[in-house]
C-alpha cells in the first residue's frame, strides 16, 4: 500500500500544478512592426512553469541535438559542411598554445544538423511562381507583412528584419508528442502526423486535462532520427522523411505555441521522389505551398522551426512534460542557426520510485 501511495504521489510531479498552468501569458495581437512572433509569450509565466521543471528531485537534464561533424547527414539544401582543424599555434614570448577551426567556403553551418529557422527563412508570393519567367522575389511578403524591400532588399543583404538575433531566449515549458510508440512503429517517409493524432496522443499520455498550453514549445518524435546516422554511410536520411500534416500545424498554430521541433529533417512531410519532382506533396497542402509547415508556422503564425532534434531519450524515460531552453545564436541578419536544445524534466513514477 506504501508503495501504491509512493506511486500515485509522484505522479502528480509529471507536470505543473494547475495553478502555474493558468498563468496568463501575452496575448496576440502584437503591436506593429513586432519580429518576436509567439516567442512574445516568454516571460513570468513561462519561467515559473519551466522552475517548476528544474526543481523536481527526480529532475534529469536532455540533450536535444544531434552531434555535428563533417560526416553528419547534410542538407541537400545547403553547402558542404567541413570543419577543418588548424595546426596548434602559439604566441611568441608566452607559455600559451591555442586551437582552431575554419569552416569550408559555402559551409552554411545554420541550416545544418539540429537548426532553428529565424522568422525571416521563409517568404512567400500572392500567386504561385510558374517556374518559366523570372522569379518575382521583389514581391515577396514575410511574417507580419514585411516586404522583401524591408527584409532582404538586395542579394547580397543579410535579412534586416525578422532575422535569428530577433529571438530571444526561449525558456519554457515543452510538449514531447510521442507519434513513434503511438503509431506502434517509427514512422515512414510520406506518414502525417495529423491534428488528431495528436489529440489521441495527448489523451494516450495522460496529458488531455493539461493539453497544449500558451507559449509552449512542442516537440514530436516521429522516430526518423532513428535513422541518424554518423558516418552518413545510407545517404537517404535528407531525401524524405514523415512531418506534420497541414492541419497538425494550424491546430499548434491556434495553440500559441512558440516553436515546433522534429526528429526530422524537414518538419513538413516529404515522401520519396518529392524533392526530385517525382511525387507531390502530402494530401491536406494547400495549392502552390509544397511546404506548408514551414509557410504557416513561420510566415503566417510566428512560430520558429526546430529541424534534427534528438527526442529518443527523452522519449525513453517518457519525459512528455519538461522545462526546455533553446538558445539560438545572436547571428545579426541570418536566416537561422545551430542550436542546442535542452530539456530538464522527470519521466514517470515508477523510475522515481526505484530511486
């Protein structure tokens, strides 16, 4: 009966008590000219609901993010990614020895490995471009109805608004969905994870009465990354993958969650053949905007992207509920950034009561 008792007690510590979950955050809409998007919901509310986390005796820190090395898995959307080591230096007169890298020209290290989209990553065009006339970019529309003229005026400009420094840092309470073990199996190229999967997931976790709450963070497990692989020996882990459907974000979307991270590399849902014009994109796009995900959540909604997120720990100890940090770095004018995630929260009471 002690034991019983041991077990309901602790595992009342699996998430916040009602009263922090009720705390107000800011609220939409914000005021003219904002490039924080749902990140403006950082503040009192969301620091109490992360403490919380952080101060549980069974409280365990996660890394979030894949190690990144020269034969990570890379982007076909970016530059070769090759760190070269330096010789060891010294400095004349002195005891002291130093080292450093460089990166190869075209290395593109913010949309490599675990990444985080700035607002300004993702523009978009009131018509469909039909591939044939040059593209119209000069009439590009970006979050908050920002022109190109006021993002990126010229090829060679870094973006002057809505660029990575904009954000601030991100501690909050976060959401592990576990689709992997609710779909019984890592999920396939092509496979949605739609609003109502993540309604069931939410109940089959025990998190219904709590659900998603303002200014959390939201990461799914689709289990994709299981197939991370460093050496990249398969070479396919960029070349499709499952994601969110469409639905699925504008469900987050009314949430107010402040940012979306996958076990992917690509949050949107990307079957084989897609990227090479051979297949379309997931049932549920909307006409013209193959990447969805990516148009809504951070084009419309406000919402930063998280892409190779590392979740299988987390997952493993059933953390569904924890405080998270995202710290991206303050690149002034840059499209994104390597990031690295942390969560710090407790699984379920039957670990804590073996303690």
């Amino acid at each position: 009966m002690r034991w019983l008792l041991l077990l309901v007690v602790l595992s009342a510590h699996a998430m916040e008590p009602e009263k922090l979950q009720r705390l107000k955050v800011p609220s939409p809409p914000w005021p003219q000219g904002d490039e924080r998007g749902m990140a403006n919901q950082i503040g009192p509310a969301t620091l109490q609901r992360c403490a919380w986390h952080m101060q549980q005796p069974g409280a365990k820190s996660y890394e979030l993010s894949q190690v990144r090395s020269n034969t990570m898995p890379l982007s076909p959307f970016a530059g070769q990614y090759a760190v070269k080591p330096e010789p060891s230096n010294t400095i004349p007169g002195s005891a002291h020895l130093f080292n450093m890298e460089t990166y190869n020209a075209g290395a593109q290290p913010a949309q490599q490995g675990t990444q985080m989209d700035a607002l300004g990553h993702f523009g978009y065009f009131r018509e469909p471009w039909d591939g044939k006339s040059p593209p119209p970019v000069e009439t590009a529309l970006y979050y908050g109805g920002f022109s190109q003229k006021d993002v990126k005026p010229t090829p060679d400009s870094p973006l002057l608004k809505l660029g990575i420094e904009k954000v601030p840092p991100i501690i909050t309470s976060a959401v592990l969905f576990d689709a992997r073990s609710y779909k019984k199996k890592a999920m396939e190229a092509g496979e949605l994870v739609t609003a109502a999967d993540l309604q069931g997931m939410l109940k089959a976790q025990g998190l219904e009465k709590r659900g998603v709450l303002p200014g959390d963070v939201v990461y799914v497990r689709t289990g994709w990354g299981d197939h991370w692989r460093d050496p990249d020996t398969e070479k396919f882990y960029y070349t499709k993958a499952p994601g969110l459907s469409y639905d699925a974000a504008q469900w987050l979307a009314q949430r107010r969650i402040v940012v979306i991270g996958l076990d992917t590399p690509f949050v949107d849902t990307v079957a084989e053949g897609m990227l090479a014009g051979k297949a379309g994109p997931a049932p549920g796009t909307p006409p013209g905007l193959p990447f969805a995900v990516h148009h809504h959540m951070l084009a419309q909604a406000g919402i930063h992207l998280i892409e190779n997120a590392k979740l299988d720990e987390m997952a493993a100890d059933r953390v569904w509920v924890a405080c998270t940090l995202i710290l991206p770095l303050r690149d002034k004018g840059a499209a994104g950034s390597a990031v690295r995630p942390v969560a710090i929260g407790m699984g379920p009471v039957t670990r804590a009561g073996r303690r």
